[in-house]
C-alpha cells in the first residue's frame, strides 16, 4: 500500500470519528457518559492495553513472515548464481544448457512470477525452468571426478533453491488467518465505541477532537501496518522487489561474457520460452 492511499484512510477515519464524536457531544451529558471518570479510564486502559498487546503478538508474527519472505528471495537469488559456477565444471554441453536455463529461470522470477505474487495469485505452481533444469541434469554423463563432484553439488544447491523459492512464496498469499483480522477489528470497533462515551460539552470541542482522534490514528496506523507486513508483496513502500535476482542476472551476464559464452538463452527477456 503506498503512503499517499495509507495516509487519505488514516485522515478518512479520523475524520470520521472526530465527527462522530462532536455529534454524540450535542446531546451528552456535562463530565461525559461516565459518573466515575477513573473508573471508566481504567476500564479503557484495559481494553487499550489489551489491543496493543494482541496487535503486538500479530505484528511479530507478521514481520517473521516478511523476514522469511525477504531472506528466501535473498537465497534463492545467490543460489542461482552457484549453481551457474558449479555448472561450469560439467560438461561443456550440460554446462551450456544449463547456464542458460538458469538464466531464464531467474528471468521467469523477475517477470513471471512477481507479479502474481503482488497479486497474491501464484498458488502453488512451478517454476517450469525449474522442470528444465532437472531434466538437463538428469540427462548429463559424468566421467571426470570433478564432473561428478559437480554433479553431486548441483542436486544440493537444487534443494536449497527450491526450498527458499518456498520461503519466498510463502509469504505471497499472507499468513494471518481471517479470525485474527476479525478480532483485531472488533477490538477497534469497541475501543471507538468506547471513546464516544467520553463526550462531553464542557470541554472544548478541541479537546474532544484531539482525544478520540489521537487514539483512532494509533489504531489505524497499526491495522495498516500489520496489513503491508501480511502483504510483503503488494506494491508501495517497504515492498518486497526482485532486486536480489536482478543483481544476479546482471552477474550471471557479466560471467557469461567473461567466459566466451555467446549463445543466447533459451528464452526472452521476461523468461518465456523461445
């Protein structure tokens, strides 16, 4: 979510409740709705505490989510760039193969994948040149003992891809179940309702504003906050980018240069087979 759409709901609803509050004020009674005001005070530092400490546990459990997210892109991006150096040690038309199947399964990240996973719509599909190289590696012949020393390091780095391919996904559709937002919303809705009961004419409309609005905005910014941290993807700020796999195709071309190695991928630029 960008700053500019947070910001308009954040000002919308403490508009709203600013208005909510001066129209119950018209009609309550002088020192509010409550007779004993450190009674009523206490009861809603309960329910404030309480929310802020619910809100607390969902935020940690929303930001471990963004971290694994964060960290299996990270991995899976570096991995690729491994697999491109222990393929060199196969041979030359495994190696060739794969060094441009991966070049078009990093591409496929960028451009295929991303943005369904903005989208939260990736499900549970493969990546297809993840399919290719398994059978590229499945079909080579090692004779040498580096081949075979390769050939072993390959399978490894192939489970440690896929496994932060599945960090990174993980992430994708969001994590926090629909009964925590059910709480946390309800929780809002009381901790608001009960903030009316404090309207009172002898006070300054002010005063009135300033106190229903500060709490509605310390609640809103955390509901937005827990739902960018659910939504690591979603584009606006703090949003997950595919710049590990960027940097590494950049490598990987900058390599592929250096080594002689001319022949084109066997894909376009946004990963789809030629």
């Amino acid at each position: 979510m960008s700053l500019v759409w947070a910001g308009l709901i954040v000002v919308a609803l403490v508009a709203c409740a600013i208005t909510a509050m001066l129209l119950v004020r018209r009609r309550a009674p002088e020192g509010s709705f409550f007779t004993d005001g450190d009674r009523a005070s206490g009861v809603f530092g309960v329910l404030a505490g309480g929310f802020a400490i619910f809100a607390g546990f969902v935020i940690f459990l929303s930001f471990t989510t963004y971290d694994q997210s964060r960290a299996g892109a990270e991995a899976e991006a570096l991995l690729v760039i491994q697999q491109f150096e222990t393929a060199q040690f196969l041979a030359p038309a495994t190696r060739d193969r794969l060094a441009g199947e991966l070049t078009c399964y990093g591409r496929s990240v960028v451009s295929q994948e991303w943005p369904l996973m903005e989208e939260g719509e990736l499900g549970d599909t493969i990546n297809p040149w993840g399919v290719a190289l398994f059978r590229t590696i499945r079909a080579a012949e090692t004779t040498a003992v580096a081949e075979e020393t390769a050939f072993a390091k390959w399978l490894d780095q192939t489970s440690d891809r896929e496994e932060a391919r599945r960090d990174r996904v993980y992430g994708a559709a969001g994590v926090i179940p629909a009964t925590l937002w059910i709480v946390l919303l309800l929780a809002a809705s009381i901790i608001f309702g009960f903030m009316l009961f404090f309207a009172d004419p002898a006070e300054m409309k002010r005063s009135q504003a300033m106190l229903i609005g500060s709490a509605t905005t310390v609640v809103s910014v955390t509901l937005l906050a827990i739902f960018a941290l659910d939504n690591p993807y979603r584009p606006g700020v703090g949003s997950i980018k595919p710049v590990a796999m960027e940097r590494s195709l950049r490598i990987i071309d900058q390599a592929r240069a250096a080594l002689g190695e001319t022949a084109p991928p066997p894909c376009d630029e946004s990963g789809i087979a030629r």
